[in-house]
C-alpha cells in the first residue's frame, strides 16, 4: 500500500525513465527530418546519421517535438558540409551546430541566414572561443597603444586590445591576435572598432594597463607609450549572428 501523502518508490525512476524515452523520441524526429540530405555528406555519414542527432538533441530540448522542422535544402546542405569539414575544431563545430539547431526550430521566424555558415568559415577555431562572448554583450572597451617618438610623431604598436582572461588562471590572456581578430570582424560586419568615443568610468580601461603586450612596451619604451581608449560595439548584423549561434532558450534580444 502507499501511505497517504507518500509518492510511489518507483516515481524518480519513472521520471528519468519518461525523459530517457523524451530524449530518444527527440533523437528519431531529428534523424528522421535530416536522413533524405544523407547523400549529401558523403564520407562523414555516420557522424550525421548516429552522431549528429546525439549532439543536436540537447540544444533543443526547449523546443517542442511538432516544432522540429527541416531547413530549406538550399540552408541546410551548405551547413552540413561545413560541418563535416570542422569535426576536429570543438569550436568551429558548436558554432556549424548550433545554427543547424537554430535553423531546425520552427518557432525562429528569424532563422539563419546563409550569409552566417560563411561567417563561420572565415573564423580560426581559437577566434570561435572568443567570438560569442564578444556578441553577448552591447560594447565593450577597446585600445589601441602607440609609441611617441621625440619628434612628435606616433607610431601604432599594438591595435585593439580587448579586456579577455584566461578562464582557468583569470589572469589575461596573452595566446591571442587580438588586431586579427577585430579586423576579421570588422570585415565580416559583426563589430564596428571605434576611437572617437570611449565609455565613462574610472575602471573602464584600467585593465589596459595590465596587459602583458603593454607592459613589455612600457619596459622598451618607457614613457613614450601611450593608448588610445575606444568602443567596440556589436553591429545589428553581429546581434542576429550572435543571437543565431545561442541557446534556444536563452535567445539574445535584437535591440
């Protein structure tokens, strides 16, 4: 018999076991909505048939099963395709899959726009790492440090530096190409690098100070070495990318 106000003993199992079957029906809906674009992928088709709906099926455990939908052919082979060429960058990789889930919800009328797998493309998997954190936030401070000869003139040593530590140490991080990166950004449309303003407050740029590139010029030039403070700010284009590559219930706000 079962007390009163007693659940059953056999209650959490039931409930793992009903996500357990959740998450295999969610799995079979994902496979069966992306098998006709198997001969597609030609060599990487196990990774789509087995794998592929084993790793999509987490980011969109928010989305209802009848909302799972295909994306357009004309979307979706592309992006497998560019996938299958970035199985050995977990970066590179989360990126390709979360615009295929982005694209697999009915709910986003938004979507994904193919101009994003190509955005994609053109990024170095240690920029994939640093990228989103970049587009989840409006601006942020940016520098760009130079030199003053005695002649009066300025000569640029090191251009947009950004506030980024090392997550494990929290000390800043130096394996980075940060002029590279902001340019490559620049030029994909997702950020706009600004010198002409920058923001208010006291600690806004103190990290710049902190930064092992300006400390090592600050040690060869010693006073002539100055920075310029600016505002790197995420464009329109950067907010609906960003927002494409993240999760589904948690989607960022085009404002």
């Amino acid at each position: 018999m079962v007390g009163i106000g007693r659940k059953p003993a056999s209650s959490a199992p039931d409930a793992a076991d009903a996500q357990l079957l959740q998450a295999d029906a969610r799995e079979r809906v994902i496979r069966s909505l992306f098998k006709p674009l198997e001969a597609w992928v030609g060599d990487s088709k196990h990774y789509f048939t087995h794998e592929l709906p084993e790793e999509l099926a987490p980011r969109l455990v928010e989305v209802p099963q009848e909302q799972l939908v295909c994306p357009p052919v004309v979307l979706v082979v592309p992006l497998m395709q560019a996938l299958s060429y970035s199985l050995g960058e977990p970066g590179l990789k989360a990126m390709y899959l979360s615009l295929l889930a982005t694209a697999t919800d009915g709910r986003d009328a938004q979507g994904v726009h193919p101009a994003y797998i190509d955005v994609v493309s053109r990024l170095s998997a240690k920029e994939a790492q640093l990228l989103p954190m970049i587009l989840g936030q409006q601006q942020m401070p940016v520098a760009q440090v130079a030199w003053l000869s005695p002649d009066g003139s300025s000569t640029v040593l090191g251009r947009h530096l950004l506030d980024v530590n090392d997550r494990a140490t929290g000390e800043p991080s130096q394996d980075v190409d940060f002029a590279l990166w902001v340019d490559n950004w620049v030029h994909l449309g997702l950020v706009e690098a600004d010198y002409a303003v920058e923001l208010t407050g006291e600690a806004s740029y103190q990290w710049v100070e902190r930064r092992p590139e300006f400390l090592a010029w600050k040690a060869q030039f010693e006073s002539s070495v100055r920075y310029d403070k600016g505002i790197l700010r995420v464009t329109d284009f950067g907010k609906r990318f960003g927002r494409a590559i993240g999760p589904r219930d948690s989607l960022i706000a085009i404002v």
